[in-house]
C-alpha cells in the first residue's frame, strides 16, 4: 500500500511538473510613460557593451532591467550592457520603469554577433 | 585477477555503450545544482535511511575554445560557488529506495576585470529519486540499481540586485524541470576490492516565460568507480566520469553554437567510518580532458565534503527487542 502510494507521489510530481510553465506578472500603470529606449551600439560584437539608456516620465522613478541573454551592468536610468559568445543572437532587454503609482515596461532588442566573426 | 580484469572491461562497456549517439555538445549558462559526483550510488536495503549533508567549492577561471586554453580575451574572469546539499534516502523496501536532495548556495559569484561582480544565493533545486534493487546478489556481491527522477526548481531564478535581474550563470536555481534516468552497477571482488559503474541521462524541459524560453542541452554522465578498503575502516574511491552536453536552445528553432562540451573528470574519493555509522568524506573533481564548443567558460576544480549517518530500522529494532529479552529475564 505504501509502495502503491509512494509511486502515485511520483508520478503526480511528475505530471504535475509537466503542466507548469512561468509566467511573467506585471502590475497596471500609473502616470508614467516611457519616451525613448535606445542602445549607443547596436548590433554589437561578443564581450563588448552597449549603453542603454530609458528616458521617462513620472515623479519618483524606478528603474529595473532584465536581459533574456547576457549581463546588464550597473543600475538606474543609464546601463550597459555585455553579452558573451554564449549569447549571440538577437537579444530582449526589458526595462520597467515604477514608482508607488504603477509601472510600465518597454523593450529592446540587441543584436549580438560573434567574438570572431562579428 | 583474471576475473577483475574482464569484469573491468565489462564495465567499460557498459560506460562506452551509453555513449553510442555521436559528438556530444553543451552549454555555457550552466545553473542549478552541481551533479554530486561522490561513489554513493546504489540503492538501499530495507528499512534503512541514510541522511547526509554536503559541502561543496567550486571554482573556475579559464575559457576554452574546443579543446585547447583560450587566453586572448580583454579581460579576466573567475566565477566560483559555496554549495551545500541535504540528501535524504529511504530504503521503502528491498527493491524501491526514495531519495531526495535539496542544494542551497550561500554563493554563486562571477568576476570579471574592470566590471561589477555577479553575486547570487539562495535555494538550488529540489531532487526526488527512486531508485530500484533491480538485481542483487549477495554472495556474489553484485547489483544493478537503475533509478528515475526528477528535479524541481523550486529555488531562486529571478534575482536581482538594484532592480537588475542577475546573469543566468549565477542564477541559484535551473528554472527548468529536469528529468533523469540513470543505472549503478556494482561488482565486488573479495573484501576489499570493488568497481562500478554508472550511467544517466538527463533532460531539461524548455524554460518560457513573456521574454524568455531556453532548453538546456541534455547531458549524459557515464563512469567507473574502483574501490579499495585500504583500511578496515577507511575506503578509497577513484572515479573517470564523463559528463557530455548537447547544445541547448534559444527560442524554439535557435540552437546556441557556443554551448556544449564534453569534460572528463578525475574524481579521487576518501571515505572514513566512525562508530554509529557516521561516514566522513572528502573528493576532489579534477577536469582531465575538457572539449567545448566555440568559446565558453570551462569546468574547474571541485572540493567536496561529506557526512552521511545511516541508520538500519531492522538492526535497530533487533537491538531493542534483544535488550528487553535481557531486562525480561
């Protein structure tokens, strides 16, 4: 009977596993906007950075970045951005812009091109 | 030592056969728990548990383009880890052993020259085994231990410092269900003489979210234990293992030309017994051959320590029952 109910445990987790997939959550907006999202460089080659800049509207503004492949260096309105070898390819950065009222969030994409044929 | 010596190549077999499916390839953004590589394998008799906990440092420093050193990049990097795992192992029955393993880093760091370092840290992925005694001979020290399972990603994936989500290769967690299927064989030769091998595979489910869908490359691990009880109570384990990645992917079509790569590890293991069934353990994962595809971020060193208590539910109870036969009488 234990037996029986350990591997109905089992195989429950495993179902259970298959059926799950992330989702992004995003809260509504507020007063804000975004006016610009741009990179200095683009596409850029493996390991060298791109400034990424967001411009917005709003009071007390926040800011988060997040890239689908590669590293986002720094913090605030203005980042860099490196991406190695591993991620070459045509990359997401998604930026959200918050404050107690809400957020918003916009994207761009980087081209990445390889280390050594760029 | 005849006997030894075609046994040995039988193993080897088995290792090769598991290898049958070509050029092997990886990925650099390697996340989630380590594979704990230590000798500890096979399933488990009745009524028996063992818990233990581990302690692991991993670090590494060196990109490798294919098989060889790559030193001309602007820039330095090392990226090194604190691991500890909590493994837990029932023995159901004769035949089912249930294992389960649960990995936390206290860090997972990455530094780069002249650029901000990476720090993450919290919960790895939760591990559920089952294991089978599929065969086991005892007199003549023989046992095939085939198991299944599955690796959960209940830990961290989405840390950020300053509102800025960390690069997946410091990530605690996979983010990925993962699934595993692998087989322990295990012969032993007089009393103090053994060898094993062991074989898995595993797949990675396709991670997706809004802004993000990536499938880890599925790797295969193969190796061949030899064993020797060099004293009555201390043991000594050497390990060839190779771990084989293929190439992951990006989007659905995309595959990640820099990912992949095919390590063989010399693993060392020393094991102490103490009274009350405690065990202490330390090994070493040394890469002896490294192949990676293009340019990546290559498999360093590995220190690992151990301590397992294993506690026998049947000669517990046996003890007990002896003891109030004794008061009885």
């Amino acid at each position: 009977m234990r037996d029986t109910l350990i591997t109905v445990l089992f195989l429950s987790a495993l179902i259970i596993s298959f059926s799950c997939q992330k989702k992004d959550q995003s809260r509504p907006t507020g007063d804000i906007t975004i006016l610009s999202l741009i990179a200095t460089l683009n596409p850029v080659k493996a390991w060298d950075t791109t400034l990424i800049t967001v411009t917005a509207t709003g009071s007390n503004l926040q800011y988060g970045w997040e890239a689908d492949h590669g590293s986002i260096v720094g913090s605030g309105q203005v980042v860099k951005y490196a991406a190695g070898e591993c991620c070459v390819g045509l990359n997401t950065i998604t930026c959200r812009v918050f404050n107690d009222t809400g957020e918003v969030s916009d994207t761009i994409k980087i081209r990445v091109t390889s280390y050594f044929w760029p | 030592m005849k006997t030894l010596i075609s046994y040995f190549f039988v193993l080897m077999l088995f290792v090769m056969s598991l290898y049958g499916h070509g050029k092997l390839f990886a990925q650099c953004c390697t996340s989630g728990n380590p594979f704990i590589s230590d000798a500890e394998q096979p399933a488990l008799q009745s009524k028996v548990l063992t818990a233990s906990l581990l302690y692991r440092y991993n670090d590494s420093h060196q990109y490798y383009y294919n098989d060889s050193r790559y030193n001309d990049l602007p820039f330095t990097q090392r990226s090194f880890s604190n691991y500890m795992e909590m493994q837990l192992a029932y023995g159901i029955t004769g035949w089912m052993t249930v294992q389960t393993d649960l990995g936390y880093f206290i860090n997972k760091t990455q530094k780069t020259s002249n650029q901000q370092t990476y720090r993450g840290n919290g919960l790895g992925d939760l591990g559920l085994q089952l294991k089978f005694n599929a065969w086991h001979n005892t007199k003549a020290r023989f046992s095939v231990s085939p198991a299944i399972g599955v690796k959960f990603p209940v830990g961290v994936f989405d840390q950020e410092v300053d509102h800025v989500k960390l690069p997946i290769a410091v990530q605690p967690s996979s983010g990925s269900f993962k699934y595993n299927g692998s087989v322990f064989v295990y012969k032993g030769f007089g009393k103090k003489l053994s060898l094993a091998a062991y074989g898995s595979y595993e797949y990675s489910q396709r991670i997706e979210s809004e802004n993000f869908c990536y499938k880890y490359g599925d790797l295969w691990i193969a190796a061949i234990y030899f064993n020797y009880q060099a004293w009555k109570s201390f043991n000594i384990n050497l390990q060839f293992r190779n771990e084989s990645r293929y190439k992951a992917s990006r989007g659905y079509y995309e595959t990640v030309n820099a990912s992949g790569y095919e390590v063989v590890f010399f693993t060392p293991q020393v094991t102490v017994s103490l009274p009350r069934n405690w065990y202490l353990s330390a090994y070493a994962d040394i890469p002896v051959y490294k192949y990676y595809n293009d340019l990546q971020m290559s498999f360093g060193y590995a220190l690992s320590f151990k301590v397992t208590r294993k506690i026998d539910f049947i000669a517990l109870k046996a003890r007990h029952s002896a003891n109030q036969s004794n008061i009885a009488e």
